[in-house]
C-alpha cells in the first residue's frame, strides 16, 4: 500500500505535546491520530527520502538489513522548533 499524499503535520500553539511518528501503510496514523484527539497533542508524520516497498515481504527483509547494518534510512522530514 503505497501512500502518495502529503505525510500528516498538525502543528498548534496550545497542544500539550507532540507525537512524532512513522507509519508504512497508515495504522500507526490512525492510532496516532485518536490519541491526538484524546491528549490535545500535535503530531508530525516522519517520511523517508527512499521509501519502503509496497511487498511487505520486501519492506521486513529491508528493515532487518538496516537493523543488523546501523545503516537507517534518511529522513525527509522538515522539523520544527521543538523547544
């Protein structure tokens, strides 16, 4: 499931705190986004400059050569001034 819109980014002067995610297919997100609701929090979606493969097959077998290797994945993410 290849997501093709702009990743999520909900920035408010009066939220509570800020939830940074990273969400392949969008079930993290949907989590993410109820307990924004419940927390008054913002949320910032993290996208990667090479994005996994669709085949999740693919996707696993690549995170796991990341993980054993130390060698992640760039991040394409403008972020904000958390201070």
């Amino acid at each position: 499931m290849h997501r093709e819109k702009a990743p999520m980014k909900v920035l408010t002067e009066d939220a509570d705190s800020i939830i940074i995610y990273f969400s392949r297919s969008g079930n993290t997100e949907n989590l993410v986004k109820m307990i924004c609701n419940e927390m008054n929090a913002d949320m910032l979606e993290l996208t990667l400059s090479n994005p996994y493969p669709e085949d999740y097959d693919k996707t696993v077998e690549r995170a796991n050569e990341e993980r054993d290797s130390g060698d992640f994945p760039e991040i394409n993410t403008d972020m904000p001034d958390l201070s």
